[in-house]
C-alpha cells in the first residue's frame, strides 16, 4: 500500500487526525479575510462583464496582417470602448467590444474596415442589446437563488436544518471568493463564467455533502455512550474523508489547470478563461470550505443543544474519574442500556470510526478449544 494510501486508512481509523474542529477560529479567520479581500476587489474594481450581459458588437474579419494590439488599439479608438481581440485560426481576427448601442455599430465597422484594410462587407457583425443582456444576467441570478434554495430544502430533510445552514454558509463563501477573484484578475465575465460557477458549487456540495454523511452515521445514538463529544466525532469524520477529499480535488484541478495556464495563457485561447478560472477557483474553494467550514459549523451549532451541551459534561467527568483512576480511556464503553444482569460478552455500544472494530467477532465465538477428547 502507498504512503498516502496508508495515511488515509491510519486516518479513517482514527489512528491520526488533524483537530479540525478545535482549531475551526483559525480558519473562520482565514474565511473571513479571504472574503473581506473578494469583497473589497469587487466593490473597488467591479466585474468586467462581457458583451452578453451588458450588450455590445462583436465583428469578425476576413484574413488580415494587422497584429492583435494594433486592432485592439484601432477598435478603442473607433469606439471608444475597451477592446477583446483574438486571431482566429484562418487570419482573421474577432474584435469583441462591449457598450457600445447597436445604431453605432456601422459607423465603427466602417472605420475598422479603413484602418484595417479590408473589405467593410466582408466584415460580419453580431449584435447584441443590452435589453437582451440584462434578462441573461436575471435568468443567471434567478438560477443561481433557485439553486440554493433547492440545496437547503433538500439538506434540511435528508439531515437536519443545522447541516442546510452550514452548507448554504459554505456555498455563500465559495461565491464570493470565486466572483472576488474575477474582479481582481479582471477576466471578462460571460454565460460560461456562470456555468463554472453553477458547476463548482454542485461539486463544493457533493463534497460536503460526503462529510456530512459520514457525520450522521456515526452520531447515530451518539448520547447513549459517553466517550465522545458530537465535535469529536465531527473531527473523525473530516479526518476520514481528508484523504478521498485532496484525491478528488487534485483530479479535478489538473485538467482545469490545463486549460487555465496552458490553454488560455500559453497558447492564447482567451474563452476558455470565462470558464476554466471559475472552476479552477471554485474548486480549490470548495474543497477548503467543505473541511475548513461547513462541518466545524455544524458542530458549532450542535454543541449548542443542552443535550449536546450535557453529553459533554459527562465525557469530560468521565475522562477526568478515569485519570485519575489511571484507567485508559481508550477502553470500550458500554452502553447504558446494558445492566450488570446481562453477559459479560454483550455488545458494547461504540460510537465513530471505531466502532466495527470494538464488535467481538461472531467467528471467533466459535473458534475456541473444542471440548471433549479427540477420537
């Protein structure tokens, strides 16, 4: 087995762990500095959006020797607009300009055909409205509203109101952090921005989503036995599905890696920016808010609870008899419901990862010395 397979099974064992929970302020205050900082770059800088959203032209040329920041330089000056420039594989260029009213679009086009010298009919323009726009932006809102209230619904029944909360907290951050670094690089935002976005928030769910079942499994029962507290058992549970975690994320950010800084910086295709940032990003964020946040809010608002709160009482009075008895605490603890009547072979009530191996085996039951003398 591999080291990092051996890691991840020594952790899913509760062998090793890192206290996720214990040190959750640390990291509720690399959030919120993370988040401040989006914020700030999308109040100071704002988002840069595309034509789709905020109407504009895009015009497509036939072959031509002009070099891309020399029409980049002649499309600003025709419009008056910033300027997107890409060659096409034939030659040509696409001069993509946002802003600018559709009764204006000749007279720029007839001033690119000038000062790039080419034909003025043989340059294809698309428009689009900015009424058009601004029902793409809504419908892109409305998806997104409609989205998280799905996820809170669909949380709230299949585990409680309190993991609904921590998640829609978690997907909340994954945004702003997401949307914050497209106002700090400056990348256009288009349709395909919105569809990473919409595609990263689906995976930051599935991963916590994976945490938090762990989590309602083994807290089945959890205050008929007293050798754990709920944010204990939080932590095994991050702890057991780190490893799965980092897998999935690595697997996922190497090929939008690729298509980031190979396709979109190396080789220039500047479309699959609008897309590959949003992914690449929101993955990574996802990931962090899945360990980091979602699952230490759920313990937070768990220990709340007077049952959660009593639970606690009675493991740290528990630990503190058996040190000073000297016992271990490792010991399996028995569950309540047992009395001293019952066989001393009974079951022990075991909550965590632990507790497959704390069952006594049903073969080993049978595996002692026969009795009788051998014929």
């Amino acid at each position: 087995m591999s080291k990092l397979g051996t890691l991840g099974a020594r952790l899913h064992r509760g062998e090793i762990g890192y206290d996720f929970v214990g040190k959750r302020k640390i990291w509720y205050g690399v959030s919120i500095l993370i988040t401040i900082t989006a914020i700030v770059g999308l109040a100071v800088r704002g988002l840069n959006m595309g034509i789709e959203f905020q109407g504009g032209a895009v015009f497509t040329t036939e072959k031509t020797s002009i070099s891309v920041s020399q029409a980049e330089t002649y499309a600003e000056e025709a419009s008056g607009h910033d300027a997107i420039v890409q060659k096409l594989g034939n030659g040509g260029l696409r001069i993509q300009i946002a802003g600018i009213d559709t009764g204006k679009s000749d007279q720029i086009k007839q001033e690119l055909a000038k000062d790039l010298k080419v034909d003025a009919e043989k340059i294809n323009a698309d428009l689009v409205g900015p009424s058009w726009g601004d029902q793409v932006a809504n419908k892109a809102w409305q998806g997104l509203a409609i989205f998280l209230v799905l996820v809170v619904i669909y949380l709230a029944i299949a585990f409680e109101w309190r993991m609904a909360v921590a998640a829609l907290v978690a997907l909340i951050h994954d945004i702003t952090i997401t949307v914050g670094v497209y106002a700090l690089v400056g990348f256009e935002v288009t349709p395909g921005t919105v569809i990473g976005l919409l595609t990263i928030l689906g995976y930051s769910l599935y991963d916590t989503v994976v945490v938090f079942d762990s989590l309602k499994e083994q807290t089945k029962d959890i205050t008929k036995q007293t050798r754990w507290t709920y944010s204990e058992i939080a932590d095994r549970s991050i702890n057991g599905t780190l490893v799965r975690s980092i897998n999935t994320t690595v697997v996922a950010l190497l090929p939008v890696g690729g298509l980031l800084f190979i396709g979109g910086g190396v080789l220039g295709a500047g479309m699959l920016n609008d897309i590959s940032l949003s992914l690449f990003v929101g993955l990574a964020a996802g990931a962090y808010s899945s360990i980091f946040i979602a699952t230490p809010l759920v313990a937070d608002l768990k220990e709340r609870e007077p049952q959660m709160k009593a639970l606690r009482k009675r493991v740290l009075a528990k630990r503190a008899a058996a040190a000073a008895k000297g016992e271990s605490l490792e010991a399996p603890v028995v569950d309540e419901r047992y009395d001293e009547d019952e066989p001393e072979d009974a079951t022990p009530a075991v909550v965590g990862p632990r507790a497959q191996r704390a069952q006594p085996s049903s073969r080993g039951r049978g595996r002692g010395r026969p009795s009788g003398k051998r014929r």
